[in-house]
C-alpha cells in the first residue's frame, strides 16, 4: 500500500552539549527555525504558543505512548505550549509504516485522530495493527494510502529531517525533547516536564 523507504543514516560524530546551538547545531547547520519551526511537522497545542516543546517519538516505543497522555495534559491545561510531534521511527518497519500513514493523514487533516489511534495501541505493532487502529478511529484507509502516495516527497522530507536532527542532538533513543534551548534525551515525567517548560520560559 505504502512504498516503503528506509532511513539513509550519514556518518555523524557523536555530539555532546546541552543547547541549541553548540556543537550539535554547527555540526548539522541546524537553526532553532529549523528544529522548532519546520513548516510541514505537525503542531499540537497551541500554533501560537510562545513556548515550544518538540518531541521525537516512534510509535512503538511504550515510554511515548505511556507519557503522551499526560504530555497532552500539561500542554493543554499550560495553554501557550507549541507541541511539535518529530516522528523518528527507530523500531523498523512498522515504525516506518505507522510514521508514513499518520503524516499521510495529517495532509488530510485527520492527523490529531490518528496520532490518538496509534498513542493508544499497546506494545510492539505491526503494518496490520496500525491499519485496524486507524481504521478503528474511523479513518479511512484508502484515502490515507492516496494521501501518503500524492504526498511521498514532503513526508519523506520530514521523516530525513527529523532522522538528521536527532542524531546531531545525539539521541540515544525515544522519547527525547527539545524545550526552549535544553535537550532532554529521555523520558520526561510530569514534574520535568513543568519544570523543563517554566526554564524555558524564564
């Protein structure tokens, strides 16, 4: 249904640093533009929020799916929070697959249903089980499958994008954040993740 692709992952020297803009940014040219304004990553929460929370996730991985709930909370009871969602599918195929599928539905306007669907699937999935998720939340596969074909160059371009930044971050693993000018490679709880928002803020 999908054309499948994989990552092409450059040879990239492992970076240190806490900030935005040490060496992980000079080494990868990236700007804050770049991580937290990237026109085609999906925006939960407020578009307009003067703080920014980027998160890089993958579907299968249980520590995304067991925070996302209360990620949502905080970013919605706060009310100026920017939740950028930076796919990085670090578990195979079916991250692949479920990566390719959800963005395909953001370009249908369906994404906050879909990333809903596959947030409350448990453990390790498969092609099929995000197909019966999605399918599941009402979305329709078929318009989904047409979607993520029309739009294969943009989301391949975003899926490249967030793969590059998250190595020159130098990311071990999902989830990981990026809030204000701190890198947070790891699971934030909640009271990090306020506190990780009020530095920013400050």
């Amino acid at each position: 249904m999908y054309s499948k692709r994989d990552f092409i992952a450059g040879s990239l020297a492992a970076l240190g640093g806490a900030l935005l803009g040490g060496r992980a940014a000079q080494a990868q040219k990236m700007s804050t533009k770049d991580v937290f304004y990237d026109k085609d990553a999906p925006v939960l929460g407020n578009p307009k929020g003067r703080v920014t929370v980027v998160e890089f996730f993958d579907y299968q991985c249980p520590y995304c799916k067991s925070s996302y709930s209360m990620v949502k909370k905080v970013v919605a009871a706060d009310g100026d929070i920017r939740l950028v969602m930076k796919d990085w599918p670090v578990f195979g195929g079916a991250s692949i697959f479920a990566a390719q599928a959800v963005l395909g539905a953001a370009q249908i306007g369906k994404y906050q249903i879909a990333v809903e669907a596959l947030m409350k699937t448990k453990g390790r999935i498969s092609e099929d089980d995000v197909e019966k998720a999605l399918a599941g939340a009402g979305l329709s596969m078929k318009d989904i499958a047409a979607s993520v074909n029309r739009n294969n160059k943009k989301i391949s371009g975003i899926l490249d994008r967030n793969y590059s930044q998250a190595l020159s971050f130098n990311f071990v693993g999902t989830p990981s954040f990026v809030i204000g000018k701190t890198i947070y490679p790891g699971v934030l709880d909640e009271k990090g993740l306020k506190e990780a928002i009020r530095n920013a803020r400050a």
